[in-house]
C-alpha cells in the first residue's frame, strides 16, 4: 500500500507552526509496513485542498491528512474529500451528541457552526476523538481511502493509535523494522566514506546516513512478514557498521549524548563540575537532562569576564595576560580551578569566540578551547567550529561531552 500525508492549514504554509504531525505518521506508517511516497502541505483553500486530493489519490491508496476538521468555515478537508468521493454528508448523531456534552462538561455555550463537526456519509468510519470536539473519519471508496484527522497533535496522535492503526493492519504485508545508530566525532563526508561499500551494495537491509545538529544518524531499516525476522536481518549490518566506527557510535534509538554521558558519570560514581565562558552555561544546561545527575553534577559557573575567571576560579593573571583568555592555557587553569572549588573528580570549562565579532588573523571567530581535568592531570583540546554564534556555541558543547564520554570508556 503507498500512503501520502496531506496537511492542510495556511498557518503551516506560512510557517506559523512546524508540521510535525508528518514526522509522527511517517514514522508509525512505516512500522506498519505503508510506504510513504510524498507529504504535501496545502492551505484553507477550496480548490487547492480539491487539487491536493487528485494528485494524491493519483499517486498513493491512501491519503491521510490533519487539520481542518474545526467549526469555522475554512475548515474544509472534511467537505472537500466528501465532494472528491461524490458523497451527500447528514449528521451522525452519536458525535453530535458527544460534541454537545463536551461543552456541556466544560460549562461552555456551544454555538451553532460547532454542529458542522458532526457531519459524515453514511457509509463513513466514524473516528471518535477523545481529546476534542472534532470526530474523523475513513471513507473508502474504489480502492481509495482517505483518513480525516484532526490538526492539533494531542487529539491526531490518540485517533491514529486508537481507531486508524487497528483499521490498517488489515492491509500488512509486511513491517518495516529500524534501528538508529547515533554517530559523533566524525564528520558526514568520512562517516559515509567508512562504510561506502554497504551503502553501494544495499538491499534488504538498507541504511540510510543523516546529519543532524552536530551529528551523523544511520537508520538501518529492514522489511520483513515480522518485526522479529526485521531485526534477525539488520543483526549482521549493525554489526558491521559497529565494527568499523566503534567508539564514535555512541547510543542508538532516541538517546541523547547528555543522557549516555550522565549514566556513566552515575554509575561511575563520579562527580563533575562545569566553567564556562562562550557556551554561557549550555554545558551544564545538557548535564542536568539526565534524570538522577543530581548525584554526579556538583556545581556549574558561567565565567564570562576576565575578573569572573580570577576571582571564581583562581586563574592567574599572569596567565591571562600572556596567553588571553581564549586559549588552552585558561581553559586548563579553568577545568583545574573548577574541580578544586566544587571538590570533584572532574572539572570542564570552555573558552573561545562564538562571534560574529570579536576574531582576529590569530583568533578567529569559531576557536574554542575546552579543558578536562581528571583526578590530578589536566587537558587540553582545540576546536576549530564554523557557523552562526548559536552553532559555534552547540558544537562545542556537543564536542566537550563527546571528549569526556570518551576518556572515561
């Protein structure tokens, strides 16, 4: 079966709201074996919505849209698809007596054009929300099937998992299975490079290289008649890709590098504390993601002056004066005098220039330095980051945490 997502709403188009209702449903679609061929995005508009149903039903068995299933008159995907399908709408009295009652509970007046919501062909699959006044539905007609759900995520994603999938399941031939690698410290080019020849030669598995804020994601998905022959098939590819990028994959699925660096910390039973200047606390902001670092994470200092580094963290003068405070001088005196006043075992700290000022031929905007300090010995990276001041600031947030992950594997 191919599916298409439509979205229909003018506050998408003008970018008002970020669809991420397309992401979820791709996502489930693809758990249950539909393949997703497109995703469109049309506004409150009569004949546009009617064109967007042609051209999707021209291309896909399955169009499942969000949005537009309100009151107001430019609400138009339910009576849009009713005229795509030639089909005469009454009212489906069930749901206009659970839209009443909504209001009812909520002491709230209902008007009129709420009565709009209660509208469906006859032979229409009722989709009753649990989490709103507007109902869905499933028309199927021809051999075409369109799934009417409504915009706002915490009504759309309880319709879809409670009345659409148990619907679909009838149309499996099959699951797509996937598995997420999360991949940092080497860049996109050269992580696709380690494994050209997999991605020359794929077929079932098949793996798929992304980057994403300062990471490389590998999606290995595989099709299967079961979720466990799919994983049974994507074993031998995983393993390989393990092989050849070992401690740069650093989780899988959903995980964040805050969170895997956090449980070694715990686990470890290890206490960290934080100094920093150009990242402006974005370090210690990631640490304290992870549920229960409260038991690793000591203390953390924002010490963006000159005099904040003296006074907070005991860096010399001296040091400041002949070396400036961006260099790998300060940032070991910063992870040292950190660790020393928050008595922990571990001590980081950055320093650099997030621009778009400040750089010069010697310091350009981008360098950063990050300081480790471990039990007794001090260390130094240098980072060389490019892109907006916000980017400068994640990346080296992002490479100091991989750096620590790294040294206490």
């Amino acid at each position: 079966m191919r599916a298409e997502i439509l979205a229909v709403g003018t506050e998408i188009l003008l970018g008002d709201i970020v669809n991420t209702n397309a992401q979820y449903l791709s996502k489930r679609l693809a758990d249950l074996g539909i393949s997703v061929y497109h995703q469109s995005v049309v506004g409150d508009n009569p004949q546009r919505l009617l064109e967007a149903y042609r051209l999707a039903f021209s291309r896909a068995d399955l169009v499942i849209t969000t949005g537009g299933l309100g009151p107001t008159k430019d609400d138009l995907t339910k009576e849009i698809a009713f005229e795509y399908f030639g089909k005469q709408s009454v009212v489906h009295e069930p749901s206009l007596k659970i839209i009443k009652d909504y209001f009812k509970a909520m002491n709230r007046i209902m008007v009129k054009s709420n009565e709009k919501q209660a509208y469906f062909p006859v032979d229409a699959l009722i989709l009753p929300n649990n989490n709103g006044t507007a109902p869905g539905c499933i028309i199927e007609e021809s051999g075409k099937i369109v799934a009417l759900l409504p915009g706002p995520p915490r009504e759309m994603k309880p319709m879809f998992e409670e009345a659409v999938v148990p619907y679909l399941q009838k149309f499996q031939d099959g699951v797509l299975v996937s598995k997420v690698l999360r991949v940092i410290g080497v860049g996109e080019s050269s992580a696709e490079k380690m494994i050209e020849d997999l991605l020359d030669n794929q077929s079932n598995p098949t793996v798929a290289p992304y980057a994403k804020n300062g990471e490389m994601i590998f999606r290995i998905t595989a099709k299967a008649n079961t979720k466990e022959q799919g994983i049974k098939l994507m074993e031998p590819m995983e393993a390989e890709i393990r092989s050849r990028l070992g401690s740069n994959i650093y989780g899988e699925g959903d995980i964040t590098l805050e969170n895997v660096l956090g449980k070694i910390l715990v686990d470890k039973k290890l206490t960290i504390a934080t100094a920093e200047s150009c990242t402006g606390g974005m370090v210690a902001a990631k640490l304290i993601n992870y549920p229960g670092i409260s038991s690793a994470f000591m203390d953390g200092v924002v010490t963006y002056s000159n005099e904040a580094k003296i006074n907070r963290l005991g860096v010399s003068i001296e040091t400041l004066e002949k070396y400036g405070a961006v260099s790998s001088e300060v940032a070991a005196e910063m992870a040292q005098g950190i660790a020393k006043t928050a008595g922990t075992n571990i001590g980081i700290s950055t320093t650099g220039i997030a621009g778009p000022d400040g750089g010069s031929v010697e310091k350009p905007v981008g360098l950063v330095y990050v300081g480790l300090y471990i039990n007794g010995e001090v260390k130094t990276k240098m980072l060389k980051l490019s892109g907006n001041r916000q980017k400068i600031r994640e990346g080296a947030t992002m490479q100091l945490l991989d750096w620590v992950r790294r040294e206490l594997l």
